[in-house]
C-alpha cells in the first residue's frame, strides 16, 4: 500500500476554496490523468456521489474508471475511491482526500492524501514503493500547484466581483 501526503498554502479564505473545491467536476479534473468526469446520478454533492471517470495515461485512449464519495465534510473536506470498472481490484485502485484548514491571513491549508496499492501478487510493496517514490509523489505535487492556481485564480474573480457590488 502507498500513502503520499502533500500540503499546500492557498492564499484564499477558506470559504472560497471550498467554493471551488466543492465542485467535483473542477476538483476531480485537477489529476492530470482525469480528461473527463460524468456524473452517474442526479446527485452532484455529498456522501454516496458516483462518478465515471476517463482517465488518460501518457495519451492514451481514455479509460473510464467510477468513482464514488466517501468523505463530505461540508465546508472541510472531500474524498472518494477509485476503481477499474471490469476489476476493481487491478489498474491501481485507490482512495484521494482533500482537506480544508483555515490558515492566518485569509489562506487555507490544502492537504491532498493518495492511498493505493498496484496490487502485484510477488512485487506487491516493492511496486508499489517505486510507484510511490518514481512516480505518485510528482503526480500529487503538480495536482497541489494546479490546485493552488486554479483556486487563487477563482479568488481572484471572486474578489473583484465582490469590490464591483
């Protein structure tokens, strides 16, 4: 099992990045394997929300994936697994966390958890320590720095949309 844990200062108020963040169509895009997300059901918030998710590994043909929320702390946090759709139990199923901590000066402290395993029955932690160390750790550092842009960015509208009214 790997586990990568990254945090990042986003220099917006809480409220704003969960603004952003609580949109999962936006949040579960900043992966860059994501290409796409459709939702399976009317529910688009909270605990239970499924997700098909295509993923894109180096170009190549998308892969849909669902998805389902586990983990809705209104205003705190969001989390969700992720599994192959014709063997949950291959193609590196994992679990992504995001949580939300209100931070001096109007920041937030992002926190972005990555829990898997690649599953290999004779390689097994040794896979899944080079995926980690080669591989994951990069992955979930540039989803932090995409994350950070994008929330700043809508922070940004946000603020000035608020000085217009």
């Amino acid at each position: 099992m790997l586990y990568i844990q990254e945090s990042i200062r986003i220099e917006a108020p809480i409220e704003v990045a969960w603004a952003w963040m609580s949109d999962l169509e936006r949040l579960m895009q900043v992966n860059e394997f994501h290409v796409a997300m459709r939702f399976e059901t009317d529910l688009r918030r909270g605990k239970g929300t499924r997700v098909l998710i295509d993923h894109s590994f180096f170009g190549s043909a998308p892969e849909a994936r669902g998805a389902r929320v586990t983990h809705w702390d209104e205003g705190a946090g969001i989390g969700w697994v992720e599994t192959d759709l014709k063997a949950p139990k291959s193609g590196f199923p994992h679990s992504s966390q995001y949580r939300l901590k209100p931070l001096p000066g109007g920041a937030t402290l992002v926190t972005d958890e990555l829990r898997g395993s690649l599953n290999l029955p004779f390689l097994g932690k040794v896979a899944d320590r080079l995926l980690r160390d080669v591989f994951a750790s990069r992955i979930v550092r540039r989803e932090c720095a995409t994350l950070k842009a994008r929330v700043e960015e809508f922070a940004a509208g946000w603020k000035a949309g608020r000085a217009a009214a």
